[in-house]
C-alpha cells in the first residue's frame, strides 16, 4: 500500500486543482454554487466509476492513485456542507431542498454510467 501512496498525492493535488479550477470558472460566468458542486462531484463520481470498473484490485496503485487521490481531491463533500450551512443562516431554503437529493441522485447516476461506459 505504501508504494500507491506517492500517486495518491499527486492524484489529489491534480484532483485539487481541477476542483479548484472548475469553480473559479463557474464564478466567472456566474453559475450558483450549488450547481458547480453538483458538477464536480458528478464528475468525480464518473470518475471514480471508472477507476474502479477498470482495475477491481481495491489495492491497484492506478485505482488508488485515480479513485482515492484524483475523485478524492476533486469531489468536495466540506464544500457542499459550508453551501448548506449558509443557506441555513440565510434562510434560503430552497437551494438546500433541491442539492442534497441533486447531488446524491447525480452522483450515483454518473458512478453508475462510470462503471458501464468501462465494462462495455
């Protein structure tokens, strides 16, 4: 295990700064912050889908580095808890009621079309 450690850091700093990215460029064009999340972590659970249909060795340093470190760095659970939080103090409601189905629902579509787009 510790020989996939190295690609696990480097997989979550990409990951990261993908993450990173991906957001700063949702500002930019004025996206809510709910739907960038619902993104990102769609798009790591897609990712995560993948790795784990193409090596199902839970110890194979390529799934580690891909799974843990890149799906890892680049999916945000804190992030979403933080938008939720605000809603709270704001008394927006709404937002709340439409993510927290939104991004268990899109993360369990995309992990699912993951794995099948692979084993196909």
């Amino acid at each position: 295990m510790q020989r996939a450690l190295p690609g696990i850091l480097v997989g979550g700093v990409i990951g990261s700064a993908a993450r990173w990215v991906v957001v700063e460029r949702g500002a930019a064009a004025e996206y809510p912050f709910t739907a960038t999340l619902v993104v990102i972590n769609a798009l790591g659970c897609f990712v995560l889908g993948v790795a784990m249909a193409r090596w199902p060795d839970a110890t194979d340093p390529r799934r580690l580095s891909i799974g843990v470190g890149f799906a890892g760095g680049l999916t945000t659970f804190s992030a979403l808890a933080v938008d939720i939080a605000a809603g709270l103090h704001q008394g927006d409601y709404a937002p709340i009621v439409a993510s927290i189905p939104a991004q268990l629902l899109a993360g369990v579509v995309f992990f699912v079309i993951g794995r099948r787009i692979t084993t196909t």
